[in-house]
C-alpha cells in the first residue's frame, strides 16, 4: 500500500512536468514563425507567396489531424459546418495574412509583443458584446499591457518612422481577428472537440490561403522561389505552425489552460532571443521594459479570467 501512495504523486509530478515542458516547446516554436518569415524575406518573396508555401506544406498534416479526430466523432450540422468555416476564415487565414503583411514593416519583437495582446483583445471583445463591467485589476492589467506595447513602439518609431505605423496596425489587426476567433470558438469547441475544430479550420485555412496566391499569381509561380525559400516555409510549416498547435493542446490537457498560458509568457522572451541571435535586430531598453509590461500584464489577465 506505501508504494502505490507514493506513486500517485510521483505519477502526478510527471504529468505535470511533461505538460509545461509541451507548453514550453509550443510557446518557442510559435515564436519562431516571425524569425523565419524576416529571414525568408531576405530571399525577396512577397507575404502571399510565404503563406501559401506554408499552408500548402502544412495542409496535409492537418488532413490527417482532421481524419484522426473524426474518427469516432458524430458528423457536423450544417450550421457548425458554417461556423468551422467562418473561424478558419478569421482565425487562421485572415490573422495570418495581416500578420504576415506586417512583418514586412516591423521587427519580431514587436510583432510577438502586439500578438500577444490576444487575451487582453478577448477580454475588451467580452466586456463590449457581454456588457460586462470590469474589475479593477482587469483596467490595471489592460493599461499595463498597451503601456508596454506603446514604449515598444515608440521605440522602433524613432528608428524607422512611418512603416512602423503601418506594419503595426497590420499585426494589430492579425491579433484582433486571431481573438475574435477565440472568443467565437468558446461553444462550438464544447460540440467539435478542440483538436478536431483546429485541424478542420486550419484545413480551411490552407485552402483560402492558396486560393489567394491563385488569384494574383500563377500557380506554376509557387514553383519559382529561391530554394533556401522552401526549407524555410517547411520549417515554417512544421515546428513553428503544426507543431505548437498540438503541443499546446496536450500541455491544456495536462496541467489546463491558465497554467499553459503563464508558459507561453516563454514566446516573447524567446523571440527576442531568437531575434537578436539570427536576425541582429537592435534591442534597447525600451524594448525591454516593454516586453516586460506585457508580459505582467497578460499574466494579470489570465489569473483574473481564471
């Protein structure tokens, strides 16, 4: 009887460690999807092309993803058929379209820091759709969270002007789609299953993002980047877009989402890391002290939330 006392905690240690370990690995591999765009743009190909390289590369782990998920699962309702296609719309295609536009004007940093406003966008979108009053220490953390974006940002302004105000309210509006899909997804996650709704909207995704490129370019173009293009959009594809998607996911499993999302503070840090190691992006520290308001500030929002 000791030995299997004993062994409880220790089989709870486990799962604990190995759920933000996952959570960890997600975070910095996210992060990482901004460092390979910039250095992809070196090559000079344009943000559509890069997008569609990468969706195209991911679409088919994606497809099994889906295929694996519904294996068991009741078929959809037209109307939830519906709403899987307004949130890969939305979630997956448009914020990743403005986002990549964005890089075009702005440094990583920047950008992870203006992406990770999502939980303090979810929490304005409820406090104006939900009519919900809020609480003191939600304003603190708001008013936290865009004072350490605004010093960022002014910071980088100084140094390349007027595109930074462009690039900026790209990324801004890639993160106000990216949490308007998370507020949407709430119910439709409790019918669908996560894994199952992320796989089908991300399939969505891809389509729409191909579908774009067609439109304004051949598609015998995707064909005609520079090689060091394609290595960069699988590595894109596979450890900074597939790869968080299903470690984050396993990490929520294990450990839930608030403690999974207090990991994730791990992407900006790592993407300043990443940035002044790969792309010799200028830090200053304003910068620095930016960084760190947000990251107090989203920490903030999710204990509040939970």
């Amino acid at each position: 009887m000791p030995s299997t006392v004993s062994a409880l905690p220790t089989s709870s240690a486990r799962i604990a460690a190995g759920g933000i370990a996952l959570a960890a690995v997600g975070a910095i591999a996210a992060s990482g999807k901004a460092v390979i765009v910039k250095l992809a743009y070196r090559h000079g190909v344009d943000a559509t092309t890069l997008l569609a390289l990468r969706m195209l590369m991911a679409f088919p782990l994606f497809a099994l993803l889906a295929v694996w998920s519904a294996r068991r699962a009741t078929a959809l309702s037209w109307g939830d058929r519906g709403r899987v296609l307004w949130l890969g719309f939305t979630g997956y295609y448009l914020s990743s379209l403005l986002d990549f536009q964005g890089l075009q004007y702005i440094s990583v940093t920047l950008e992870r820091l203006i992406l990770y406003l999502n939980p303090t966008l979810v929490l304005l979108i409820s406090l104006v759709l939900l009519k919900k009053r809020p609480g003191r220490w939600q304003l603190v953390a708001l008013g936290l969270s865009y004072l350490g974006v605004l010093l960022a940002f002014g910071h980088d302004l100084q140094l390349e002007g007027g595109r930074i105000l462009l690039g900026s309210a790209l990324v801004f509006a890639s993160a106000l789609s990216y949490a308007l899909y998370l507020f949407g997804s709430g119910q439709v996650v409790a019918r669908i299953g996560a894994i199952r709704l992320t796989a089908y909207a991300s399939c969505v995704a891809c389509a729409l993002c191909v579908l774009h490129f067609a439109v304004l370019h051949p598609l015998a173009a995707l064909g005609q980047a520079p090689p060091p293009v394609y290595w960069l959009s699988l590595i894109n594809a596979t450890l900074c877009t597939v790869l968080p998607v299903l470690a984050i996911m396993l990490a929520v499993k294990r450990i839930g989402s608030s403690l999974a999302a207090q990991v994730g503070m791990l992407g900006p840090v790592s993407t300043i890391v990443m940035s002044l190691w790969l792309l010799d992006e200028p830090m200053g520290p304003w910068q620095i002290l930016g960084t760190a308001l947000v990251l107090l500030g989203v920490l903030l929002v999710s204990r509040v939330r939970a």
